[in-house]
C-alpha cells in the first residue's frame, strides 16, 4: 500500500461534501436567495432516492433522501437540473414565487451513452462544464489508451458503444481558506475498478432431501453490509460481482411487521409457507424473528471503542471523512453513563482518546475532528490495543464493545485472513462484542470484514453515504449497538412425507453441523434490541416434479418413523432456536411447529411478498442455477406488491436499484 499524503481536514470535508460555487470565497446569501423544497418521483410516482438537484453552471447541488425529498438554496432566474443514472435530465427555471418544486424524471435508455466524470465525483452533461474535457470511445479504453490522459482517473465497465469524458481534480482545488464556512452536501460517488477488492467466494446451498439429510442447522445473520455494497455498485452504474451478493444480507437490510414477543424470551417467531414466484412447482418457507425492543432509559449502560483505521488509504473522501462523519451521528445517541474510548491505527496502534462520557460530546467529536490519515496499516496491533482498553474498562452486565471502521486492507503484522480470524476468535473470549464498518471502494477487502463480524460476536455494515450512517448508527443505533441474545442458532427438521426436497437460500457462510447446535461452544450470530432476522426455503412438494432435485434413490435403512406411520401428517417441519443471554455461556431452546398450509402468493403478506422479491432480484445478480426466471421486471412487479410501511423509503429505493439495473 502507498502512504498517501495527508488530507486536512478542510480538504477532505470539501472532497466528502464538496458542492461549492468555484466562483466565490463564501456561500451567496443575498437577499434574493430562497429555500426550494420538492420531491422528486418517476412516472409512476414512486419516489427517486439519490436522485441529484443542481444548479445549473455551478457546483452547488444536493441528493434527494430516500423519499426522493431535497431543499436546496437558489436564487431568482437561476435553473435547477433534476437528473439520476438511466433517466432523463429535466431542467427548472426558478421563479419569483417559487417555493414548492416536484419533479416528475422518466426513463432514458440511451442516457448511458456518454458518461461524465470528474475527480471530485460530480457527473454532469459535458455543455454545463465550465472547464475543458477530453473525450475517449469506450473500445479504446478497453485496449488501455487512457494511460497518461488524465491523472489520478480509472474507468471500469465501460460499455462499448459509450464515450468517457474525463477530467482531472487540481484545477479546481482550492486552499483551506478559500474552502473553509462552505455548505457541503453528499456528492454523487464516482465509479472506481474492483479489480483489488476482495470478496470471498461460495458455492450456492443445493437442494437436498429429507430422507438423507433431515436436518438444516446455520447461525441468525442480521448483517446487512452485501446490501448497501450491492446498492453502491448499481448506483455507480457497475456489474455487481456475483460474491459480493449474500442474498441473506440483503433480505435482512429490510425491516417486517412481526410482532414483538410475548413473554420472557428475547424474539418471538412467527413463519408463512406460501409459493414460489420465480419456481411456480415450488414452495416457499419464510422464518422471522423478532427482537424484543429495549426502551433507551432501560439499556445497559455502553463501554464502546472506536478503532480507526487511519492509515494512507484512508484518506480518500468516502473513507476517513465519512467516517467521522458517520460517527458523530452514534456520538449524539450516547448517554451520560456511556463511555467512549479511540483507538487509531497506521503504522501503529495508539489511544487518542481515554473513556470519555457520552456528555462530553465536544471532546469526542473534537478527537474525531483531528484525526488524519498516512501511513502503512497494523491491523492486528489496532484490534490488540483496542481489545485491551475495553477489557480494562469493562462494564459487568454492561454493553462491551469494539467499533471497527475500515476498508479491511491491513498489511502489517497478522493481517491475512486466517491471522484475522484466530485473533478474532481469541478476544471474543473477553465477553467484549464487535462491530464492524466498512468503508470505501476499489480496495475494499469485505473478506477481511465478514470474518472479523461472523467470529467476533458481532455485526458488519458497509457505509457507502451518510444516509446510511444514519440509518445504521442512528435510526438503528439500539439494534445495532446493543445484544438481547447471542449465540442464536436454528436448525429445522423437514418432513418427509411433506417435503421431497428443501434449499436454504443464502447463509452460505453460517451453515453449522447438525451436532453445532447442541454445542454450547459453537459460535453463532448476536440479535439486537427491536432487530429483525428472516430466513428463507425453497421446498419442493412430494409429489411434484423438479428440474432441480434429480432422481432421488429409495433408501433402505434411512426410512423414518413419520414415513413409516400416519402421525404429523398435516407438519412442514420443526423448527428449534438456540439462544444465549449477552453475558451468559448456556443456551436456552425454543421449539415451534410449522404446518403445512400453504397459502397462494397472491393471498401471502406484502412483506412476504417484499421478502421474496428482494431474495429473487439477489438470485439475480449471482446467476443462479436454481432460479428459472430472472425477468426484472417480474421482480419489480412482485416488489410493488410487497410495498408497504416504507416510512424511510428504503423499499422504494429497492424498486429503484432493479430498475436500473435492467439498464447496467
């Protein structure tokens, strides 16, 4: 890894924020200057989250939110441009009585013909650049005739009939000076390769037969990190890589209405067998947990550390900048007995902040504000030193915990992944949990990410804007930060005489033993205050005819007592649920019985509906075997269905990612 050189502080905010008038030293604000609010939305009034509001012949622009809402401040007679990635540019002249301005964008299939990128991350059609382009084709790109262009730009995933218009970023920098009492707001990312990220790979669960194989056992997966990685590679107009898709995780980004538990166990569990919409023959099996909501005043009091990786990688905008950014938001959640503690990482690993009271939130965010990256990268002295602070602080019956934000990419010291993982492994004994976030692109090493998450005792998210830091570590702080239950595994016994054949789809990575369960020392996945975790099984009937089970052979000495005798007739399977208290070492088991009555899709819950469609659209982007139709627009259709109790509109979004991918 280059040591890169250090950012300040003013220059990274602006390359994190950075939409400025080149023109002036300080924002306009005249008297002339008014607040636009408005939302933007397709042609079929479905919100457009991430969609960009600019001023025309400026930099200045904002993102709309995920309910497609932005304000931005404009003057008289200058024109807004309303654009996003596959739709049509509209353009808005402002008004004296201007106040309200709702955009309606509609679809462009040719708008990914010519692509404009620029260093800080802006796409604009090339006639609104105040500055000179270069235009390459796009098969001269793929025969590698940008070498020496344009410094400091990489292209990947050109498409062959596109033209690539490219321009550098020292034009336009400015001193910190010049930069300093801007108004920033979350830029567009640019497209970066994926050739040095890291992913790794899995073979897809088959499908498998009761008589040989009855029980299926893997750990919960709350993680949502494939997710918005997912979303990041859509968004910048790029191919998902197939292993960066971990359907589970993307299921469970979303929220379902289960209801809370009723008694005094930490989840209640609630099922639904309906059909399959991508197998008609076939039948799908959904699980749901449901964590118990803590309120906040009842919370154990938090012993967190952040680890910061701030090593010369970091520095880009999307990494250290955003980072602080992101944690700032967890600092506001902080409570006056929770305490804080940093611990930063290049080079070395060293403490730049001793347990701090949540009170205290100026000097915490001061030692955020402060920090800068350089330097090569010591994970594992970073997660020693770290582990050791909140060992010497550690809050019995408390919430212990190590917050690691990085992009994964050590390279001093223990740093593979199997050094990763015995280190992990070790301080998990401490009873100090993690959590892992992931930032940045083009060296991101989500490998490194999930095994530190899935040994740790922890959780992983991948922060790829502030929205989403918003979401993770605010609007989700309690489930995020704050385990109800660990070690929570399942294990399910299908019926035979119901069941010819059944496949977990995703959980590739979780999948135990069917003796793990029972073992008190395997470890398995954390379930936090008010979370959600779903699961779901593609069943083939007895009876029906599949192109995905093969023959299955008679077997002489497999035979059970349910094929043998007319008792559980009317039984899908059994599910158990394994479980431990945070502080505890022995498990408690849960047992619930699921029958078999299957309901026709069109009368299943929107949020199985959801569900399905999100599991269906990630089969998708893996090319999987398994799934015989992989029409998008089946996808979206079924997606609509399910779209319900979008408050945040993160369903919307969804509907929004599979339609551009159509056009990727």
């Amino acid at each position: 890894m280059k040591n890169l050189k250090i950012f300040s502080s003013g220059i990274a905010m602006l390359l994190l924020f950075g939409s400025f008038d080149v023109k002036t030293s300080t924002l306009q604000t005249t008297e002339t200057e008014k607040t636009i609010t408005g939302t933007v939305s397709d042609t079929q009034k479905t919100p457009v989250p991430g969609a960009f509001v600019s001023i025309k012949g400026t930099n200045i622009g904002v993102q709309a939110d995920f309910n497609g809402k932005y304000t931005i401040k404009v003057k008289e007679n200058q024109v807004l441009v309303f654009s996003f990635l596959g739709m049509k540019s509209k353009e808005v002249k402002i008004a004296k009585t201007s106040v309200i301005i709702n955009v309606t964008l509609e679809d462009d299939n040719q708008s990914l013909q010519e692509v404009v990128v620029t260093a800080t991350g802006v796409r604009r059609e090339k006639k609104s650049l105040g500055y000179a382009t270069q235009k390459i084709s796009a098969d001269k790109a793929y025969k590698g005739q940008l070498s020496g262009k344009v410094a400091g730009v990489q292209v990947s995933n050109a498409k062959a009939n596109q033209n690539i218009i490219l321009r550098g970023y020292t034009s336009v920098q400015k001193s910190e000076s010049e930069i300093k009492n801007r108004h920033y707001d979350t830029m567009v990312p640019v497209p970066v390769p994926v050739a040095n990220e890291d992913y790794d790979s899995f073979v897809e669960n088959p499908f498998e037969t009761p008589k040989n194989a009855p029980l299926s056992t893997f750990s919960i997966d709350v993680d949502n990190a494939s997710y918005t990685n997912v979303r990041r590679f859509i968004n910048n107009g790029q191919t998902v890589p197939a292993d960066a898709v971990r359907v589970e995780e993307m299921i469970n980004f979303f929220k379902y209405t289960y209801p809370q538990p009723l008694n005094s166990n930490p989840f209640s569990i609630n099922t639904e067998y309906s059909e399959s919409p991508w197998n008609p023959k076939h039948k799908l099996l959904r699980i749901g947990l449901q964590g118990k909501n803590i309120p906040t005043d009842n919370l154990p009091a938090s012993n967190l550390v952040f680890l910061i990786d701030v090593s010369g990688s970091m520095s880009d905008a999307n990494k250290l900048p955003l980072l602080k950014q992101s944690l700032k938001i967890l600092v506001q959640e902080l409570r006056k007995e929770d305490k804080v503690a940093i611990v930063v990482y290049a080079g070395a690993a060293g403490l730049v902040l001793p347990p701090t009271s949540g009170s205290e939130k100026k000097t915490i965010v001061d030692a955020l504000e402060n920090l800068q990256a350089g330097g090569s990268t010591a994970g594992g002295a970073g997660i020693e030193l770290a582990y050791k602070t909140a060992q010497e602080n550690f809050i019995k019956g408390g919430n212990n915990r190590v917050i690691l934000a990085t992009d994964g990419d050590f390279n001093v010291g223990s740093s593979s992944n199997k050094d990763m993982e015995t280190l992990i492994t070790e301080k998990r004994k401490s009873g100090v949990f993690l959590t892992c976030l992931g930032y940045g692109m083009g060296n991101y090493k989500d490998s490194k990410m999930e095994i530190l998450s899935d040994k740790g005792n922890g959780n992983y998210a991948y922060i790829d804007n502030i929205q989403e830091a918003n979401r993770f570590l605010g609007k989700e702080f309690k489930g995020s930060m704050f385990a109800i239950a660990k070690d929570v595994k399942i294990q399910i016994e299908f019926n035979p005489k119901q069941v010819q054949a059944y496949r977990l789809i995703g959980y590739e990575n979780r999948k135990l033993r069917p003796e793990d369960f029972t073992d008190d020392k395997i470890d398995a996945g954390e379930l936090g205050s008010g979370h959600t975790v779903t699961a779901l099984y593609e069943i083939v009937p007895v009876g029906v005819e599949s192109d995905f089970t093969g023959n299955i052979p008679n077997l002489k000495y497999t035979k059970t007592e349910a094929t043998l005798n007319n008792n559980y007739n009317d039984e899908l399977a059994t599910v158990k649920f394994r479980y431990k208290k945070p502080d505890g070492d022995k498990s408690i088991e849960m047992v619930h019985v699921i029958k078999n009555t299957p309901s026709l899709l069109q009368n299943a819950t929107e949020d199985f509906k959801f569900s399905a469609a999100v599991a269906w659209f990630g089969l998708k982007l893996r090319d999987s075997k398994f799934i015989g139709n992989k029409n998008s627009g089946d996808i979206e259709k079924l997606a609509r269905q399910g779209f319900s109790n979008d408050l945040d509109g993160y369903k919307a979004e969804f509907i929004r990612l599979v339609e551009s991918e159509m056009k990727i």
